[in-house]
C-alpha cells in the first residue's frame, strides 16, 4: 500500500513540476495550490533534492502561501540535510517545536555521547539544539520576530542587534515549547558569526503576541520605567563552533527566547529575524 501511495506522489509530482528538477520554495507552493495534502508533500520534499530558502524573509512567504507548519517544518529539516520524521498519516513527532507545532522540552529521546562528526550526538548542522532530559540534543525550529524601533525602524546588522529603542514581537502569546528549567541550549555557529551576537530574553506576553524590549526607550515600560529584557549568559564551548548556554532555574515561570543575529536591513520594510523560544509554566 505504501509503494503504491509513493507511486501516486510522484505521478502527481510529475505534473506539475518537471522530472529531475530540484525542489525550492515556489515549487513546494505550486504543489500546495494544486491540493497535494501535507503528507503527499512532505513525502515529495524527503524523497527529492531541494535548494530552500529558510531565511526570516523565505519563512514567512511560506506562511503567506498558507502553508502548513508541518510542511514548514519538512523544509527547514530538508534544508539542514535531514528529513521529516513525519510519514504519511502519522503526526510529528511531539517536541518538535515550530510556531503552532506542539512540543515539550523535556518528554523527547536522546543520547548523550559524540558522533562520526565528533560533535555530539543530534548536532549535525548550523542551527539552535535543545537538550533532552538523556542528555541528547534535539533540533529547534525557528519562530519569526519583527523589529520596530522608536524611530519606527533600526537597522538590523549582520553582526548583531544595534542596541538602541529596538523592540521585538513574536506572533502567538505563548511559546509551542514546553519545558521546565534549567533550559540548556546549544548553538552551532555560521563561521562568521560570534555566540555574543545571540540574546537570551524574556518575552512578555500582550494580547496574542509576545513582546521584548532590547534596551531601554521603547515599547515595554514599568512604573519606574522602560526595562530591557536581556538575560546575561555565560556561554561554554563545547566544540569548535559549538556553544552551550543555560536559562537557570532562577528566572522562574514565564515566555523566553533566544535571538540570533539579525540579517534583515531592506529600508523602509520592517526588519524581521529568528528566535527559539521556550515556554515554561512553573
């Protein structure tokens, strides 16, 4: 039954896009608009190559092409050179954080120990992990945060986050993330880039978003007044390129994040970036 639904994907696949032709994010619309459900097309996006756009800008035309977030998540996978673990008729995997994904932090399997690329265990690609109650590290998916400035606009430099009236917003009030603290991240960095670019934060949750303010003169004010977010951090080096960091037990209950670097600066447009969050209850 499998090798017959296989064959119906890539005879409906054939239609519409030409064979041989590698997959990108307007090919992955096309099949979307034409009615493939989410199963057909994740199945497509596993079993073909594929050249994705998974910036800030290439996730959230995804979005305004009204896709899913499991196909969303199907091609930030395919694009870090792993595929969905989502067969046709079956549900994500819970953990598997992404905006409006469920997960839960500290529910998934893992195994501590190094890998044939002598990183560890579940690191194979630049990106956010987070670690498994085992000891393992899981791959995060990114949610989109937009900046507004007091100026109505601050540029977002490739080497970090100016450090002035910048103000975030993440869609939804509540991360897709459950987990409880301490919360251990790990950061596989681009070679251009340092681990004092990222920002560990606290979000505020207003209405159905949630907000952070990266210094002071913006959108977040208390009685004494504005307040940055900014949790300090004391990165470990785990390997080349390879940082682990810690949200201690003592922040308590609340919406967190972790920012990396910015690389949105087209004028006149609000800038937009990725953050990693995590929810925790208690």
């Amino acid at each position: 039954m499998r090798k017959i639904l296989l064959g119906l994907v890539f005879l409906l696949f054939s239609s519409l896009i030409p064979a041989q032709q590698t997959l990108d994010n307007d090919a992955v619309i096309k099949l979307s608009k034409a009615g493939l459900s989410d199963d057909l097309i994740i199945t497509t996006i596993n079993a073909s190559p594929g050249h994705y756009d998974v910036s800030a800008d290439g996730l959230i035309a995804l979005k305004a092409a009204q896709l899913s977030d499991k196909v969303v998540a199907a091609i930030v996978l395919r694009a870090n050179g792993t595929s969905s673990n989502t067969a046709p008729g079956t549900a994500p995997a819970a953990g598997v954080g992404s905006a409006g994904t469920a997960g839960n932090l500290n529910a998934e399997p893992g195994s501590p120990g190094t890998g044939p690329n002598g990183l560890p265990v579940g690191i194979d690609d630049v990106g956010v992990y987070r670690q498994s109650p085992t000891g393992g590290w899981i791959s995060m998916l990114p949610e989109i945060v937009n900046f507004q400035s007091s100026d109505k606009l601050k540029n977002i430099a490739s080497v970090g986050i100016m450090k002035s009236d910048l103000n975030g917003r993440i869609e939804g009030s509540r991360s897709s993330v459950n987990g409880t603290l301490p919360v251990v991240f790990a950061v596989y960095l681009p070679e251009t880039v340092e681990i004092t670019e990222y920002l560990l934060l606290r979000l505020h949750p207003v209405g159905n978003a949630r907000t952070f303010l990266s210094a002071a003169g913006g959108l977040l004010h208390t009685q004494a007044g504005a307040q940055r977010d900014e949790i300090d951090f004391q990165p470990e080096k785990l390997a080349p390129r390879l940082y682990q960091i810690t949200l201690p037990a003592t922040e308590g209950k609340g919406e967190y994040g972790l920012l990396a670097p910015g690389n949105t600066t087209t004028p006149n447009k609000e800038a937009s970036g990725k953050i990693y969050t995590v929810s925790i209850a208690e």
